[in-house]
C-alpha cells in the first residue's frame, strides 16, 4: 500500500513537473512575443514622428541657403523655391500696426517664391497654390535702455498668433520667440498684425537681421 502510494507521488511529480515546464514555455513565449510587439511598435512610432518632422521641419532661410551653396555642390536644398517664402522684417519699431516686411535678395533669386504673391504696398503675402501650408515667424527683441515689461502678441491673419512676454530690462541681452502652425490655405491674403499694450514698448526695439516670417508648401 505505501509502495503504491510513493508510485502515484512520483507519477503526480511527474505530471506537475510537465505542467510547469508546458507553462515555464508558454510563459517565455509570451514575454518574448510581447517584447517584439512594443519593439515593433516603437519602432513604428518612431519612423512615423521621423516622417512628420521631416515634412513640417521649416527649410533653411535665404541667408543659410546661399552659406550652403558655398560650401560646395554636395549641399542641396531639400524644398523646391517656388513653394517658399521668407520674409525679414522691416521695421524695429513696436506700435499697433500691420508689421513690414521684405523680400531677401541673394545672387540672382529673391526669397519669394513663385507659388506666392508679395504686395509691398498692402503688405500682404499670398499663396497662389491651395494646401496644407508650414508657417514660422522669428521674432526677435533688444532692450535699448530701461525697458519696462509688456505683453506683444503678432498675429498672422486668423492662421498663427504668437505672443511675447517682455521683461523688464536694462540689459541689452536680446529676447527671442518662435512661433509655428500647420494650417490650410485656399488662396487668402495673410497681413500680420502687431499688438502692444496701451502704455507701449518704449525702448524696445524689433532686432531687423534675425527677424523674419516664413511658409513653404506642406502637400
């Protein structure tokens, strides 16, 4: 009776030691399917974010177009010219007004391209072209004196707004704003708005070289 007891232990051992090794491999199966799974997914991910970026990432501007071309012929702009615009500003002065801007002139091309339609006059800026379209204002400030704080905000029609807060200052160390948007345009004219407190800016200047508004064609 006890010999036949032990017998069944070892055979229960036995069948146990089966499941825990059926379930030990299914176990490491599934921890490994699971890890190629979040792998494949983050590798997913990450070429899908590559691929936006490379889509909404702004060109190089003019100036660093034309120090590119120097460099040698190996360099190549990865946008087409005719579906960019860039446009520096034209005016330090902080006051409520349409902002001025100007085409950047280098070798024998300007930085309008010809899917646009600058109008220095009504500075306006208008793309010929209907799409999805990447948009970017650079703004950039210096205090000249004693500068006291303020809110600035620079709309681009209903498209972008970027808004600045300016700190009191008697510094010349500058203070710069990046602003961007992806956004549809069927064919309207973009006129960007500057906007400053009541009091005004006094002392505050808009830095010309490193100032600019930019949109290049997305589709």
């Amino acid at each position: 009776m006890e010999h036949q007891k032990t017998d069944m232990d070892v055979e229960s051992l036995r069948r146990s030691g089966r499941r825990g090794s059926c379930l030990d491999a299914c176990l490491v199966m599934s921890v490994a399917f699971l890890f190629a799974a979040v792998t494949a997914v983050a590798a997913g991910g990450a070429m899908v974010a590559m691929d936006l970026q490379s889509k909404v990432k702004p060109p190089l501007q003019p100036l660093e177009y034309e120090k590119s071309q120097l460099a040698g012929p190996t360099v190549y702009p990865r946008y087409k010219m005719q579906n960019f615009a860039y446009l520096k500003a034209n005016s330090s002065e902080l006051k409520n007004s349409t902002m001025h801007w100007a085409p950047v002139y280098y070798g024998a091309g300007m930085s309008v391209g010809s899917n646009f339609l600058f109008n220095p006059e009504q500075q306006s800026l208008k793309p010929e072209r209907s799409g999805m379209y990447f948009m970017y204002i650079d703004l950039n400030f210096t205090c000249t004196y004693t500068c006291e704080a303020g809110l600035l905000s620079v709309s681009v029609g209903s498209k972008l707004t970027c808004e600045v807060e300016l700190p009191v200052s008697n510094s010349s160390t500058p203070v710069s704003k990046k602003c961007w948007a992806v956004t549809q345009m069927d064919g309207e004219k973009l006129f960007t708005q500057m906007t400053v407190p009541e009091k005004g800016l006094q002392h505050w200047k808009l830095t010309l070289e490193t100032s600019g508004f930019g949109m290049f064609l997305v589709d």
